[in-house]
C-alpha cells in the first residue's frame, strides 16, 4: 500500500492503476492523501453463479421500484459517500465525475417515484467492472441494484466483477475472495476486447428473475 497526494489524481492514472489490479481510497472525506491498494485477497462476483434468494425474488416482483441507468450517476456516488465514515474524498468525487463524462464510469439506480432508494457504481475496462460502492435507503434497494447489475454485465459481455474486497455483506450476497495472482489472470483477460454497460435494455421484474435463474 502506497500513499500520494489525492491532488495527483487523474482520471488517467485511476484507469492505468485499475488495470494492474490497484486502486485509490481515502482514509475520510477530509484526507488530504490516498492510499492505493492492492489486496492479497481479492473480492469478486462469479457472473456464472450469482443467485437470487426467494425473498429478493419475492421482493422483486412485489415492489414497483423503476430501475435506471446512468441517470443520476453523481447522485449514486454522493450518496454512498454520504455516511459518518467514507473512503470517498473529494479529488475521488471529481475523478469520478471525469470518468462518468469519460464513458468509462456507470451506475444502475433504484427509483421509489423520485426518490433514490439504492443504487450502485463502477468503472469499466475492456470487458471487467470494477465495483466501487452501493447504497440503499429502503430494504434491499440495494440487493436489488445489484441483481439488475449482474443481468446486465453478463449480457453486455463482461468477464469480470471486482468487488476489491470481501466484506460479510457482500459475502452474504454470494461474493468470493480469490488470491491476488488469480485476480491478476482475471483481470489480464477480462481487460482484452470491448463490452458496452449502455447497450442492454433494463428487463421486467420478471425477465431479470428468468435471466438470473438460467444462467446460475
């Protein structure tokens, strides 16, 4: 783990990091340096078995929530920054910012009329996601955020889920943990070729339920 200024940070330099398997975190809101990281153990979504739980499933299909994507990209990121403590400083707000004009950043968002409830976002590399943070202000906004999530990498054609670690939330969700060299194999291929986080449509409640249950 390294230290530098969070001033010389550059959409660029996030992009190059990434794609070595190291990113940039602030100690708080008010830190003046940022720590890049590396992790021996590495934090992923298998695409290839994610699963919805029967009470999501219920909950899915119960709750007319509206889906989005990239409609209130900055909102997502400020709000999973909006808590007592935060990694998310702010020369990490602006350099996601340019990243998101960049078209190189996304979110997926969960709507309760108009109000954001959950959300989650993300930078893209050739064909791997890098997850940065989520969010939820009603129950499960944000499992559901990343249920549409995972649809749509897996139909847009990405390889990769990085979750950078391996937290008991995301344990619970079916996240994993792999070693460092894995990761690096990960990464080196899922960052060959293109996929589009634009491209698929947003599915019915019940389409989604369909797609994850196939492909699990």
């Amino acid at each position: 783990m390294k230290q530098a200024p969070a001033f010389d940070l550059t959409p660029e330099l996030m992009l190059a990091a990434y794609a070595r398997g190291v990113f940039p975190m602030a100690e708080s809101r008010a830190s003046t340096e940022l720590h890049w990281i590396e992790p021996r153990q590495r934090g992923i979504f298998d695409l290839h078995t994610f699963h919805l739980s029967r009470s999501l499933c219920r909950r899915i299909r119960a709750v007319p929530y509206v889906v989005s994507v990239d409609r209130d990209f900055m909102g997502v990121v400020k709000t999973c920054a909006d808590r007592p403590e935060t990694w998310i400083n702010t020369p990490l707000l602006t350099a996601y910012e340019a990243l998101h004009q960049m078209g190189r950043a996304h979110s997926l968002e969960v709507w309760e009329g108009d109000t954001l409830v959950g959300g989650v976002y993300g930078l893209t590399i050739g064909r791997a996601f890098m997850g940065e943070s989520m969010f939820s202000r009603r129950t499960d906004g944000s499992k559901i955020a990343l249920a549409y999530l995972v649809d749509r990498l897996r139909r847009a054609g990405f390889r990769l889920f990085d979750t950078q670690f391996l937290t008991p939330h995301l344990a619970s969700l079916g996240a994993i943990e792999i070693p460092k060299a894995d990761y690096k194999c990960r990464l080196a291929e899922a960052i060959q070729g293109e996929a589009d986080f634009s491209l698929p449509n947003i599915p019915t409640p019940q389409e989604l339920i369909q797609a994850i249950a196939q492909t699990s």
